[in-house]
C-alpha cells in the first residue's frame, strides 16, 4: 500500500471534479474526501442537498459546489480551476441522442475545454478523464477472444453513429460510444500537441453498480434495482459485459490522480463479466421474499467476441490502497439496492 507521502497530490489540496451530483462523480467526490482532500464539485444547475450531504458527512469547508451549466465555457472552467491541484473531468453528454452532430462535437469540445483551462492554472498537477469502456469496444459478432491495450480503440462506433443506415434501436448509444472515443482520443492528442504542465491520464469503467449515496443522484444504479421492481429497462438496453463496482471505480480515479507511476495511461474499470442471469439469482439470494424481481431473463449471449481486459487495473488496486481483489458483484448489488431502500 503506497504511502501518502508519495502521492502526487498532497492530501489536504483541493480537486476539482465535474458532474459532482452524478452517480459516478459523487462517489469520486466522497472517496476524495474520505482521503483528506479538499473537493470542490461542478454541477448544471443548484444542488443543495449535495453540499448538505457531504458537509453531514465530513463537516464544513471540506466540498463547495459552483454551477458551471455548460462544460466548453472556459472562462468558467478557469474560474473554478483556481487553486486547485488536481482535476477528474467526470460529465459528459449522457442523453443518448441518435444525432452525433449535437452530442459528438459537444463532447470533444468539452474535453478540450478543460484540459486548455487547466493548462492555464500552474498549480494544476494531473488531470483524470472519466472516459468509458465504449470508447475501447463494444460486444461484437464473432469469433475469438479480443485482448485490450492501451491502444484500443471503438472506431467502428463511430462509423456506425454516423451511418444513417445503423438501426435506431442502437444509433443512440453508438453515438454516445462514439463521443467517448472521439473525447479520450483527442484529450490525449491535445496534451501531445500542447504539452500541458500536468500528467494526463484516463479511467474506462464497464456497467457500474453499486452504492447510490443520495435520493437524488440517477444513472444506471436505479436502472439495476429496478430488476427487484418488474423493470426489464436495463436489460433491454444492456447486453451482458464487465461490470465495476462504484467504490472500486473512485478508487482508480484516485489512482490515476495521485499514483506517480501512473502517467498519460488509460485505466480499464473491468472487474469480471456477468450475465443478467447471474444479477437475477444474485438479487434473489439477497432478496429471498421479493415476489417482483423479473422473470424474463434472455439466454447468455452466444457467438459474441471474448473481451479480455488487462490485469493492470487489479494490480494498481493492491499496489496502491491494499485491495487484494476488485468489489464482487454480490456485494455491489447488495449496497445498491440497500442504498436504495430496496
């Protein structure tokens, strides 16, 4: 386990983190704070139940949020960049629109948007890049196995996002696929091009699970515990992949931030595959009683391409905090759907 000290960040600096009311950014924030940094968080509009929250949990001073509606502004990006050491850049376009002229474009300039406001700011040390793993691969028709590197990358989503001939059923995620390449791609481009003051490095989670810290906090960690509630949504949107629970991801956020040795690297969030069968037994062995759960559960997908993720992710996790294996997909179903009431 790595010692404080030898953090790139001193503990007690301040980190700037986007999409801070998210269900993946606030679980960043809280993870943040539980270290002894100070965070302060960006959100589109006025989020009072988020500072409340925190403060309840760590006291005072400890987080400020500051409105920020939208991400390409940077004069607004530099405002809330003074004094900080430290950036995650977790918002990006999240709407699922099938017109990869409105969200693509947007994502990318959002992307460059920070990383030239941070280069503008000197005490600015890293910046981390909460990508996806969408702009890696997706499931794909086929045969063998596919072993990811650090150069993988899912162009063949943005051929089809801008495909008028691609189905609407899928056109909307292969857009927001297509995004999340396109953005990581190019922030890496940017700092090689203008060669920043700070580190670059990014985090490529899979399906997220787990602890919802506030009522008011959405994303796929309600779409999963509506299973307990006849709601087949996630299933139908979803094929079955890697998942990562919302600990385990914070905590590589935190890594790619403060890990000496992690630099300009891309960082895999895959924790192990699951089918929608093993969530449905999982949520029946923690919920014995439910008569709710859904029934209608597709066959384990056949024919598909074998996605094999690099290890270097697990390592980091024991090297750096102690954490001999990632959060299993029992227990990061059981703090979702306990977190949740459910």
């Amino acid at each position: 386990m790595a010692s404080t000290e030898s953090y790139a960040i001193r503990v007690g600096e301040r980190i700037l983190v986007t999409g801070a009311n998210g269900f993946v950014g606030s679980n960043v924030v809280d993870f943040l704070l539980s270290l002894g940094y100070i965070v302060r968080g960006t959100v589109r509009s006025e989020k009072p139940w988020l500072v409340e929250m925190f403060e309840a949990k760590y006291g005072a001073g400890r987080f400020e949020s500051c409105v920020v509606p939208v991400l390409d502004d940077k004069k607004a990006l530099t405002r809330v960049l003074d004094g900080v050491s430290g950036v995650v850049h977790v918002a990006s376009d999240v709407t699922f629109s099938s017109d990869p002229a409105k969200v693509i474009p947007y994502v990318v300039s959002a992307t460059e948007a920070i990383l030239e406001a941070a280069s503008s700011v000197t005490s600015v040390k890293r910046v981390v890049l909460t990508s996806s793993s969408a702009a890696a691969v997706v499931p794909q028709p086929g045969k063998g196995s596919l072993v990811m590197n650090q150069d993988t990358w899912n162009d063949a989503s943005i051929q089809a996002a801008w495909d008028e001939s691609t189905s609407a059923e899928i056109r909307g995620f292969m857009v927001y696929a297509a995004s999340k390449t396109e953005g990581e791609r190019a922030a890496f481009n940017w700092v090689k091009r203008n060669k920043p003051g700070f580190i670059l490095n990014s985090v490529l989670p899979d399906y997220t699970i787990g602890e919802v810290l506030h009522p008011s906090i959405g994303s796929t960690g309600y779409l999963t515990a509506q299973l307990l509630e006849v709601n087949e949504t996630v299933i139908n949107l979803i094929s079955s992949q890697y998942f990562i629970d919302a600990k385990d991801l914070a905590r590589l956020h935190a890594i790619a931030l403060f890990d000496p040795s992690v630099q300009s690297k891309r960082l895999f969030g895959f924790a192990a595959s699951f089918t929608w069968r093993d969530i449905i037994d999982t949520l029946h062995e923690l919920r014995p009683a439910s008569e709710k759960i859904v029934k209608n559960i597709p066959p384990a997908r056949e024919g598909f391409v074998q996605i094999v993720p690099p290890n270097r992710s697990k390592e980091l996790l024991s090297s750096f905090f102690g954490q001999s294996d990632w959060t299993s997909l029992k227990d990061s179903l059981k703090a979702n759907i306990t977190s949740l009431g459910m």
